[in-house]
C-alpha cells in the first residue's frame, strides 16, 4: 500500500459537545444523565446524549420519549442554539488558527489537513495536542482527537479513546490498529452489516483485510469493496474545505436503523439549516438537492430536485428536502441505517440575477436567516425550531 507521507489529517470530535457546554455552564449537571433535545411530550428527537445516558442506550437521532423509557431519571434540557453556536465559533476558530484547510461535518466536528505544517507548527501529533490544549483553554472543553494518513483512518482513531483521546495512527502501524478491531468500527458498519459478514465468518477488521477479494465482491457486491479497502487503510479522499467543494452535505449513520419518519425528518431539517448556513459562509447558492438514503443492507438510494433559481434560504431548501423525504416515503419506506442532504450546481452570489419584482416572503426568508446567522454562525441539531412543510 502506498502512502504519501506528507499528508497528515486530523479528526477533531467534541466530546458530547451540547450537553458538554451544559455541564460546563451548570456544574450541578456534572455526573447527571442528561438528554438535550425536543419536546419528550410530542415527537421531540435526542440531539446529544450526555455519556451518563449513553450507559443506558441513549444516543442521537432516538426519539426523546424511547429514550425516557430507557433512562427514565435523565435530565431533559432544551437546545440552546445561540450558545453552542458561539462555543463552536470559539472552537472553530482555534482550529483555523493551525491551517485554513478545515472541512467541517457538523457544529462539532471537522476534517483538518496539516500536511506540510511540521517545520512550522511541529509534528502532526504535536499540532494535535496543541489544538486540544487551546481549546481547552479558551472553552472548558474536551476534544477527541485522531491523527492519521487519510479521513477514515484519523476518523476512526479519535474514537478509539473518547472522551478526551488523541489517538494516532502511522502507516507503520495501520494494521496493529485496525486488525483486532469489530468489524463494527468500519465506517458505515451497522448491525445489518455486522450480520452480513458474521455469515461469511468476519468478524473482525483483520479477517475482511485478509478475505478473498473475489469471494467479498461476490457475496456483497461494491459495498464489500468498499469496506474491504477501508479495512486496508484505503482511503484517498481530501479535506474539501466549503469554499472549494462541488457540493456541500451532510449525512449521518445511526447507531441502529431507524423506523420513525418525525425522527427522520428531525434529522433532515437539521442537516438542511448546517449546509445551508454553510452555503451562506462560503457565498454560494445552489439549483440542486439530493436526498441519499441507505437501508440496512446497503442499498443506497438518491433522490434530487432542481429549481430555475439558485438559493441559498434555509426555508426553501428545507421544502425540498421534505418533499423529497415525503415522496420516498410514499412508496419505498424502510428503516433507514443512514440519512443524508447534499447541495450542488453552485452559483456564486454575485453571478445570481435577481427578479425584476422581489418577492416579499423571499426577502423575509432572506431576513431571517440573516438574523439567526448573526446569532449562531453554525445550527446544532435540534437547536432551532423551524417549521417545516406539512
């Protein structure tokens, strides 16, 4: 396998990052089970569960009320979408303080690439601590960090130590790493998966580097070789900070499939605000939105929408996405292992012709993410209640 060894990426996930500024902001919240999200009376969805709750099977994206049955005495605290944005700010611009090739995944978590920066800020690792100590300082916070060749690999490892890791994985020692691991720590791996390669007696992340490559493609098709490469350290996508990607998205793998389609669409309004505040940041506007969706045996399915008119307004987009969840709804649904919305055929804003007669409803849209903008320069999940399309 052939590495370039000047490329060095760092994954960098706060720890529990909602119920964290929490926990930092009320100190009697500390060691308290607590659950930050929507209503539990009506179809409120968890955005981040505290490590406390975690213990008991709470996690992200599970409906407030499933996770009230499980954990009964957890704490229920309202999303603060103004003060996660202004930790995240904090938090993002520490990291933009090491390099300008940042590509962010969400309010707390993002891609850095510091190739290239050792004779100036120190090894990769050093650059690593040193973001974890800033930040640290500057927010109270912890961050898990990994440090490897490529996305997954640095993904995979800030993980392994959480919460408050650093984590580092050379080409030297890739395969000491990866091979023991479940096949569960694949990126994208759920139960379904798991299942899947427990008949072909995988396992563990070694057993699918050393299966027959013939005997993979056969029994699961592109998607086992796409794990199969993974399972190598195989992974050659960049870190695409926003002004220089074709497409801005967002997407996330639950833990277990998901059967409730108010939690989906929760999650979906939520991706939508990220990348279409993300959009505004980088100038941009965009004709087209894909929905991505993938069931629990790997069938990936897209569905887009393109408009005449470029846009960059949360609430249109939001349309878009919903009606294209509805749509699939109608006919194709299935508990979903993973949920995404992309954004692309950009348009720079200064290219953007406007009407010749404004649109009062549009300005007003225009307004109002102008205003939430100034408030929370990045959406949390759940952080701010929009209303949808019914």
């Amino acid at each position: 396998m052939l590495w370039t060894m000047q490329r060095w990426i760092i994954h960098a996930d706060m720890d529990e990052f909602f119920a964290a500024v929490e926990k930092h902001d009320n100190p009697a919240l500390r060691g308290k089970p607590l659950l930050v999200g929507g209503d539990p009376t009506g179809r409120g969805v968890v955005a981040t569960a505290s490590y406390e709750a975690r213990a008991f099977g709470c996690h992200s994206a599970m409906p407030m009320a499933r996770a009230l049955r499980i954990c009964p005495n957890a704490i229920v605290i309202q999303p603060r979408g103004r003060r996660y944005g202004e930790v995240s700010e904090q938090i993002f611009e520490v990291m933009g303080q090491f390099t300008p090739l940042i590509e962010r995944l969400s309010v707390d978590e993002a891609f850095l690439d510091v190739s290239g920066c050792e004779r100036l800020l120190g090894p990769a690792a050093k650059v690593a601590g040193d973001i974890k100590t800033r930040i640290k300082s500057q927010t109270g916070l912890t961050v898990s960090v990994g440090v490897a060749p490529n996305k997954f690999l640095a993904k995979l490892a800030s993980d392994l130590e959480k919460p408050d890791g650093l984590t580092i994985i050379t080409p030297e020692n890739v395969h000491d790493v990866l091979d023991p691991l479940g096949i569960r720590k694949l990126w994208g791996v759920g139960p379904a998966a798991e299942k899947q390669f427990a008949r072909l007696n995988i396992r563990t992340i070694g057993q699918l580097r050393h299966a027959s490559p013939d005997m993979i493609r056969a029994r699961l098709g592109e998607g086992g070789e796409h794990f199969q490469r993974l399972s190598a350290g195989i992974d050659d996508r960049p870190v695409i900070p926003d002004t220089e990607a074709k497409s801005i998205g967002q997407e996330q793998t639950f833990r277990t499939d998901i059967d409730d389609l108010d939690a989906l669409a929760g999650v979906l309004l939520d991706q939508t605000q990220q990348i279409a505040m993300r959009m505004r940041r980088s100038g941009f506007k965009a004709r087209t939105i894909t929905l991505k969706i993938r069931y629990g045996d790997f069938t990936t399915l897209t569905r887009s929408a393109t408009t005449d008119e470029p846009t960059d307004v949360t609430e249109l987009l939001w349309r878009q996405a919903k009606g294209l969840l509805n749509k699939w709804a109608e006919t194709q649904y299935h508990p979903l292992r993973l949920l995404g919305v992309t954004l692309s055929q950009f348009t720079g804003q200064a290219g953007v012709q406007g009407s010749l007669f404004a649109d009062p409803s549009r300005e007003k849209q225009h307004r109002i993410d102008q205003a939430v903008d100034k408030i929370a320069n990045r959406f949390g999940t759940s952080a701010i209640n929009r209303g949808g399309p019914k």
